[in-house]
C-alpha cells in the first residue's frame, strides 16, 4: 500500500516536473525572440498565458496554488530591484515634490473609469472600481521595461519611479478605504483600517530611510550565498508582514531594496537579477493565464476604447512629470509611454468587486483593459522617442546618468 502510494505520488510529481520544465523553456525560447526583436519579452509571455490557461489552445493542468505563490514572488523581486535603483535621497525628494503630480495622475486616470462604468449603467461602487483601475500602472510592468530596455539611468526614469511610488503609496490608501466600503463596515472600522494601513506604511518607510544603512552592513558581511538568501529572506518578510496588515507587499519589497546601499546594493542587484527574471517571467505568464479568452469578447470594444483614452492621459501624466525633471521631447516620450502599461494592482481592485452585482462585468474588462495596455507599452516605450517633434523639443532629452 504505501509503495503503491508512494508510486502514484511519484508519478505525479514527474509530470509536474515535466509541465513547469516545459513551461520554463517556452518562457525561455520567448525571451530570445524578444531579444531578436529588441523589445521586452513582456507582451509575450502575456499572449503564451493566453493560449495556454482557460479557454485557450492548449490547457496545462499544473498547481495553481504554487504557480501563484511563484508568480507574487516574482512581482516582490521585481519591486525591490525597482528600490535598489532609487536612493533615499531620491525618495525624499520626490515625496516632497510630487503630491502636484500625483494628484494630476490621479484626476486624468481615474476620471476615465468611473465615466466608463457609469455610462455601462454600473453601480457608482463598481464605477468608482473600474477608476481605481485605470490610475495606476503596473510597477511590475514598468519595472521590467525599464530594465529590460536598459533605461534605468535615463534622466526620465526618476520621475518615473517616483509616480509609482506616489501610486502604490496612495493604494495603501485606497485599497484598505474600498474594501471596508464593500464589505458594509462601520465608519469606524474604516477609518480604523486607513489608519493601520497608514501606520504600517510610514513605520516602514522610516526604518527604511533612518536604519537603512545598519540593515546593509548586518547583510553584507558573509558569502555571497549568505548575502542572497539573507536578502531574499527579509524581502519576503516585510513584504508578508506588510501585506498581513493590508497594505501592499509590493511597497514593503520596494523599501527593502530602497533600503540597501553601498556594496550591499551593488552584489544584491548581481545576486538578485536572475531569480528576478525567472520568477517574473512566471508572473507575467500566469496573469493571463487564468484569463478566459471567449470571456473577453463582450467586453473588447469598452476595453480597447478605455485603453485608447487613458493610454493619452497617462502619456500626458508622463509627459509632465518629465518635464518637471528636466527632461524634454525624446525623454518626455519615453516616460509617458512607458506608463501606459496597467497590471497587478488593476487585478487586485478587480477582484475585490467579485462579489457586487456588476462583478462579473468588472472583472472582463479589466482583465481585457489590462491585457490590452500590458501588450501595447513595451512596443509603445521601445519606439516612442523615434517619432519627430520639433527641434526645440529634443534639448537635453538624450539619455543622462543620474547622479
């Protein structure tokens, strides 16, 4: 009985060797092609998870509870590279100088779903979701093509990174404030809930910017072994913590890496980058991978025309935030082009209206919304800067190391 057992399990396991090998590989061979084409390897992945989950050419049956796991850790690494490339003093600045931009975002990026939603008849709730999910970008989408492009040193790229982190601090915000507000709570357990998830972000964001320094010297002595598994190790736990006090783990992730600095900076991004890549890539996949294509039919002209209006306010948001840096034409391009990609965040608030009457609805188009504008901001960030603007609009717009 037990080898039975025993036998049976084995052979289980196999085949969940062989689907994720295979999957790997794909991911793998995708990677190349993007390569060869000299663009991120994003939208495909996206499109593979198409084909691959519910509804689609080929239905793999493999663990979606690990999947998913893989799949979140792969938007925590993502964050927490982000925080590695941005420094405290970057961070403090922009925090200062960025609430006019912020709110900018804000009105041109959110108006757009709760008109949508309101003109589909939804009610003002579910409205008030679809604009949670046209403001904010995908940091993991961002994240990935700014590296992936190698513009992480671009002089766009500050402003870039400091509305994502205006956006995923105002979701520690919001997301606790919609939740309440769905699930019929009191006056008093709202405000409860926004003042936790508010205590939370600000504890961690000022260990992150006083005790920074000690959190690097307590992980760089040791192997670079040592240094990985400890790195990884604290990412995961402030992320967990953050998320158990219903605040985004992606925050608590990205003050991690923020945190990091010196030498510990230097050998955790060589360190970190390949398990990155890999649990990324598994993450990109596995969002469109639970997406029903026959799904997505009803709801494909509302997606793509919310696509196409907040594509040209968050362009717009870009633009200016650029500007604001100092960056013109060219730069300007890139930023808001690059910003155009929505993702997990846009998921998440989708998931929180499941249960309201107009839930079902929410959840395509959002699914199709995102699809749609993930697919469409690599290429869009790849060959923004190749359109011709008037000359007076390219000064100081070539790429510039930020110092």
């Amino acid at each position: 009985m037990t080898l039975a057992l025993f036998a049976a399990g084995s052979t289980e396991t196999a085949l969940a060797f062989i689907e994720i090998g295979a999957v790997v590989l794909g991911l793998a061979v995708l990677a190349r092609v993007a390569g060869r084409l000299g663009i991120t390897a994003v939208p495909l992945y996206l499109l593979a998870g198409l084909m691959l989950g519910e509804g689609g050419l080929v239905q793999l049956d493999v663990t979606e509870d690990f999947i998913s796991i893989i799949a979140e850790i792969g938007v925590l690494l993502l964050l927490f590279t982000l925080g590695l490339e941005y420094s405290d003093v970057e961070l403090r600045n922009g925090l200062r100088t960025g609430t006019l931009v912020g709110v900018i975002d804000m009105l041109l990026n959110a108006l757009p779903g709760v008109a949508a939603g309101l003109l589909l008849g939804w009610s003002p709730l579910a409205a008030v979701l679809l604009g949670g999910a046209t403001w904010i970008s995908s940091s993991g989408v961002v994240s990935k093509i700014l590296s992936d492009l190698q513009r992480l040193g671009f002089r766009e790229t500050p402003a870039i990174l400091n509305l994502l982190v205006i956006e995923d601090l105002a979701m520690a915000i919001y997301l606790p404030v919609i939740a309440a507000v769905i699930v019929g709570g009191t006056l008093v357990a709202t405000l409860t809930s926004v003042a936790i998830a508010l205590t939370v972000v600000v504890v961690i964001l000022l260990v992150a910017l006083l005790w920074g320094r000690r959190l690097s010297d307590a992980l760089i002595g040791g192997s670079d072994e040592a240094l990985l598994l400890g790195v990884f190790g604290v990412t995961l736990l402030v992320a967990g913590i953050a998320q158990r006090l219903e605040v985004s783990g992606a925050i608590g992730a990205f003050l991690v890496g923020l945190a990091l600095s010196g030498q510990a900076e230097v050998r955790a991004m060589n360190l970190i980058s390949p398990l990155r890549d890999l649990f990324a890539a598994i993450f990109f996949l596995f969002f469109s991978f639970q997406v029903d294509p026959s799904k997505l039919l009803d709801s494909l002209l509302p997606a793509i025309a919310l696509a196409v209006v907040t594509s040209i306010t968050k362009f717009a948001t870009g633009w200016y935030a650029a500007k604001r840096v100092g960056a013109a034409g060219k730069g300007r391009m890139r930023a808001g082009a690059t910003l155009i990609a929505r993702g997990e965040f846009s998921i998440v608030i989708a998931a929180l209206g499941a249960s309201l009457a107009d839930g079902p609805e929410l959840g395509a188009l959002v699914a199709g919304y995102v699809l749609i504008t993930a697919i469409a901001a690599p290429f869009a960030a790849k060959y923004a800067d190749r359109i011709n603007l008037p000359a007076r609009m390219w000064k100081r717009s070539e790429p510039s190391p930020v110092t």
